[in-house]
C-alpha cells in the first residue's frame, strides 16, 4: 500500500489510510482509505471502508481504472 500511495501523491492525489482498533474489536470493517484531488479533480474524493487492507487496495486500484488511471501503465 504504501508503494502505492507515494505514486497517488507523486500525481498530486491525497491518501489517508487509517485502520481503526475500536471497530476492530467489534468486528466491523476496520480499514478505511480515503483518496482526492490531483487528476481526480479538487472537490472529488473516493472512500472505501474494509474489512482488510488489501481490499482496501484493490478498491482504490479498481476506481483508479475507472478513472482512466493506473499505477502500472
């Protein structure tokens, strides 16, 4: 994740990855990340909410393609 989030920030996009240790303990979906900005545009941000932080991932990486944008082209 974190290769991942210098190249976001190397394209001017802001990432807060965050795992949360209350929800942990109740078994909710713990890791959250939150990316915007740079090619995704000022005001648009994505957030995904996950039960691990390689879905995490894969969820940024899935929007990023949406978008038309990819860390391994």
């Amino acid at each position: 994740m974190c290769e991942l989030m210098e190249w976001l920030a190397g394209h001017g996009v802001t990432t807060v990855f965050k795992v949360d240790g209350d929800r942990m303990v109740e078994r909710k979906k713990a890791w959250m990340v939150v990316i915007s900005g740079g090619p995704l545009g000022e005001d648009a941000f994505f957030r995904a909410d996950m039960d691990t932080a390689e879905a995490c991932r894969d969820a940024v990486l899935a929007h990023l393609e949406s978008k038309g944008l990819s860390p391994f082209a």
